[in-house]
C-alpha cells in the first residue's frame, strides 16, 4: 500500500479472523466490480481456514464464466447456509440484494461491508472497509490481502483485475489513479494476460448486438443544447426490454463532444424503470441518482424509479436540468 492509501480498518480484520462460516453476497445484478471482488476474496478467506459461500440474487453474466474455476458462484432461492458473518460486497445497502435483503436483515449474524461508494447516513453493520477514493472494490481486496500478507492465486488476481477494468472502464476514467495502475501492473508481472480477460468479457457479443445498439440509439434524446443525452426504452409487446449492456450505449454517446451527462432508462418490468446515469466532467450524478433513491459514484450512480418509461424521463430530464442550472454549469442550454 502506498503512503496516502488509507490503512485497512483492524476491526475489520479482526472480525474476520474471529469468524469461521462466511458468506459473501452483493447487489442485484452483480457487475464486473462486485463478481471480481468476490473471486478475490474467495480464496483469501480458504486460505484463512474459514468456510466460504458466494450467493447472489442473480448468476454472473456469461461474459465473468473465466472467474468461475475454483469459485462456486451460487443462486439464492430461499434459503442461505449456516454463517456467522456475512459480507457485502460493491454496495452498503441490503435492500440491493433483492430477494435476498428481509432474510439478511433478520439473521443474527454479524454483517460487514467492503466498498467503495458513498456510504449511506445510517451504518447498519458491524465493521466495514470502505473507500469511496478506491477505484473499485477489488482494489479494497488487493489492499485487504497485502495487509495480511497474503498471496493471491491466479483466480484471485483474475478477480482483482476484472474489478479494476469494469469500473474504470479498461483505465479510461477519471478515477484511473496510481494505486490502480500499481495493481494492475503488479498482476500483469504475476502472470495475468489482460489480452484474454478483455476478449472474455468485451469480444463475445452476440450477432444481433449491434442491431440492438442500434435500436437503442433509435430512443436517443438530447436536451439542454445536447448536453443532456437520454436513451428510453421500453418493454416490448412480449414484455421484454432486451439485455443490451448500458455501457455500450453509454460509453458511444459521451463520446459525443457537446454531450455532459446520459441518462440511459430501461423499463425492466411493468412500471419500474432503471436508471443509469454518467457523466463525464463536473456534473454529479451520485446526487441525481440519490434524489430518485439510487446512488453511486460522482460520475456513475445509478436508480430504480417505480413508474412508466415516459414517466421517468420526463422527471429525470427536468431533475437533471435543475440540478445543472442550481450549479450553473457551463455548456447547458436551459
């Protein structure tokens, strides 16, 4: 760990240690960051001597199938095994485990949380290693087993790295920094070849993908001068909305050079929307995100909004545009 990395909390740790059963859970959902950080963490705590399970309310996305040697990722349907802490990984909200969250709320087990977002008000759990300067949770594991001094296998570093590049976009993004780099050079000199994870998890599109990218762009908006980009898409008549990534949509249109912030809404089931926001200079779209209940990063949160598709963007665009015009940001056209 570098001079300026905040030291790993030891009540943490120490709970850890005085755990024998542990289970390991994230969001709904579960993205790059949140699946890689649990194959980091994995054998980290085998190798502790603990007993180890990974349940999420949904199975990682076939693009992840390299991480799941040697780590069984489970499916909650009902029931969890027995434990005596359970970790949550890539968010600090148990309402984002879905189905997953009542049972967990009632088990007297102690809970933790490793993160790195913006901490809610309230803490519910009994330690946590949190950072939201961290550029993805796996670098909080990378930290954790450094501190214990600790080698990680090449699945372990697999996870570490699939962390990094999902939330930093392969390096692109701003919060991009020098332990990052660090890491990711560290991992590359043990032996990992980021050529394959990169085709795992980016060149494995299915044929109709590029025409759902473009059906996508076909819902595209701007408002505010361009500034404001909305992409809106709605069930279909078979009540789908498809399994296009947001990101690909999102990552095309900032590149738009007028373009500030995307809102990216999908319906997916009958009058609930999801959002997913990013911004690309000053604009914080945690905040717009945590009107709407969501949250996230300054430039990546995202929300669920209980209402129509139409419905949703119409009060995220005028939500959005407010929240420009209260900071008098240039470049929007109000």
């Amino acid at each position: 760990m570098t001079q300026n990395t905040p030291p790993i909390d030891q009540a943490a740790v120490d709970l850890i240690q005085a755990s024998n059963r542990i289970l390991l859970t994230g969001h709904v959902r579960p993205d790059g960051d949140c699946i890689g950080a649990e194959a980091a963490l994995y054998p980290l705590l085998k190798s502790m001597g603990k007993r180890v399970h990974i349940y999420n309310s949904h199975k990682p996305e076939q693009q992840f199938d390299f991480l799941r040697d040697g780590v069984p990722f489970e499916i909650f349907q009902g029931e969890l095994p027995e434990h005596d802490l359970v970790i949550l990984l890539d968010c600090s909200e148990l309402s984002r485990t879905a189905d997953m969250a009542p049972v967990l709320e009632a088990l007297p087990c102690k809970k933790m949380v490793i993160d790195h977002h913006v901490l809610p008000e309230t803490a519910w759990w009994d330690a946590a290693i949190v950072d939201d300067s961290a550029s993805a949770t796996g670098v909080l594991i990378y930290r954790l087993a450094e501190h214990l001094g600790y080698e990680l296998p090449a699945v372990g570093r697999m996870g570490v790295f699939t962390s990094i590049v999902s939330d930093t976009g392969w390096f692109k993004y701003s919060n991009t920094d020098g332990e990052t780099l660090r890491i990711a050079g560290e991992l590359v000199a043990k032996g990992l070849a980021p050529e394959k994870i990169y085709a795992s998890i980016y060149q494995r599109k299915a044929r109709e993908h590029p025409q759902d990218v473009g059906k996508a762009l076909h819902m595209l908006t701007y408002h505010a001068g361009g500034a404001l980009a909305t992409v809106t898409i709605p069930l279909d008549a078979a009540g789908d909305s498809g399994n296009l990534d947001s990101d690909d949509v999102l990552d095309l249109l900032r590149s738009v050079e007028c373009v500030e912030v995307v809102l990216f809404i999908r319906e997916v089931e009958a009058g609930v929307c999801k959002l997913s926001a990013r911004s690309k200079t000053d604009y914080d779209v945690n905040r717009l995100a945590r009107t709407f209940g969501g949250g996230g990063h300054v430039k990546a949160s995202g929300a669920s909004l209980k209402m129509s598709p139409a419905e949703a963007e119409k009060v995220l665009v005028l939500a959005a545009i407010e929240q420009a015009r209260n900071d008098s940001l240039p470049g929007w056209k109000m």
